[in-house]
C-alpha cells in the first residue's frame, strides 16, 4: 500500500520514527565516548597517547606526563574489560611501578630508568588488549561497544610492539634499525602500524633478530586479527531495524 505522499515515499510517521531512531544512535555513539564504562573512551585515550608519544621531546616533565597518560590508558582498559582478579593484581603491580618511573623520570634521564619504562609499558600494552579480547569474546551481544572495543584492542597491539621494539633497542648490542640507528619512540610507533597493517614503506628496517621475528609475527597478528576478530565483529553487527519504507 502507498503512503499518502506518493508511491516509494515514507510517511510523516515514518520520518518521525526515522529521526528518533537517528536521534538514539546518536545518544548512544555520544554515551560511548563519554562513558567511563565504555570502549569509547579507552579508544579516544589510546589516540591521545599516541598523538603525545609522537610529539617532539618536551624533557622530563612532557615525558612524564605522556607516561601518566599511557597508565591511566592501561587502568581504563582493565577496568572496561572487567580484567580477572589475578590479571589486574598483575596489573596494578606494573601501573605502580610504572607510576614510581613517572616520578623518577623527573629527576633523573639514566638508561636503566628509560629501558625499564618502556619494559614495564611493553608488558602492560600486552596485557590489556587480551584482557579486551577476552572481555569482547564473554559478551553475549555484538553491538557498537563490541566494535569500539575490537578496534581499541587492534591499537594497542600496535602501541605494544613499538614498546618492544624500543625495549629491544636499549638492550641489544648493535643500533635496532641499522644504518639507521636505535630509532626514537615516534619512528618505533611508525613501524610498528607500517608492520601491523603490512604497508611497509621499507625506510625502517630491523637491522637483526629478533627484531626481524618480531615484526614478522605483528604482520601476521594484524592480518588475521584483522580478517577473523574485526570483520566478524563488524559482520555480524545489525543495529537496531529502522522501520521500513512502504513501497509502491
């Protein structure tokens, strides 16, 4: 049957339901990234410390504050994840020494404090993004906090390796690039994305293993989480039907 406005065309109702039904995705996607119970926020807070990391060095005192973000990143992704009891006793061990490194770093820049800070941020990176996945796995429901999630976990596997890599250049024998050097965090977090999406520019190479390993293994970590967790995730999401337009 046609709507009175004419064959294919919706109905007053049904544009006023439309618009509702717009106006509470909309609530939704804001609650998501506002909410300190949701992926949103953990998403938005791995983007800001990105964005920090990659910053020319400010000394000490930006340093520090970086690192305070990338904890309260970490804390916020356990807490969202519902972590376990022994994964978070794990967890909180690390945060406060990595809170303890914060403070330190403001008075001295020696390379046992530098290597320990990116050791003690390598093992928290590993850690939340399996505690997200296995959060996302234990959801009966796949909806826009399942994609946020997906998604925050993907990233921090990407904020993950570059830690390694930069652990790796402070206690290795030769320069981790090569000819290129050690490399500084930004070019790590570089790489690390190259690799995880397997666009490889080529201008950053591990000079040796098991950096070579290494980056083989986040290659093949991006493609398949990629390809099975994400794209499953994104397929099997259907958000809420909208009512439908009667045709002619």
């Amino acid at each position: 049957m046609s709507s009175p406005d004419g064959p294919g065309r919706a109905s007053p109702e049904e544009d006023i339901q439309e618009y509702a039904a717009q106006r509470r995705f909309g609530r939704r996607l804001l609650h998501a990234f506002s909410s300190t119970e949701s992926y949103g926020l953990v998403l938005i807070l791995i983007i800001l410390s990105y964005s920090l990391s990659t910053l020319p060095s400010t000394g000490r005192w930006g340093e520090s504050v970086v690192l305070g973000v990338l904890i309260v990143t970490v804390w916020f992704s356990l807490r969202t994840s519902h972590a376990r009891r022994g994964v978070r006793l794990v967890a909180d061990g690390l945060l406060v020494i990595a809170a303890v490194i914060a403070v330190a770093h403001l008075f001295t820049a020696s390379d046992t404090v530098s290597s320990t800070v990116f050791f003690t941020c390598c093992l928290l990176y590993v850690i939340a993004p399996f505690s997200i996945l296995r959060h996302l796995v234990t959801r009966r429901t796949i909806d826009l906090e399942t994609i946020l999630g997906a998604l925050a976990a993907y990233l921090m596997f990407g904020m993950a390796f570059a830690f390694v890599y930069q652990a790796l250049a402070h206690v290795q024998s030769g320069p981790f690039f090569g000819s290129q050097g050690e490399g500084t965090f930004p070019q790590d977090l570089f790489f690390s994305f190259t690799t995880l999406t397997t666009t490889g520019y080529g201008n950053l190479v591990p000079a040796d293993n098991p950096g070579q390993s290494l980056a083989v293994l986040e290659m093949l970590m991006g493609q398949l989480f990629l390809v099975t967790a994400v794209a499953k995730v994104v397929n099997a999401w259907t958000p809420k039907a909208q009512p439908g337009r009667t045709g002619a």
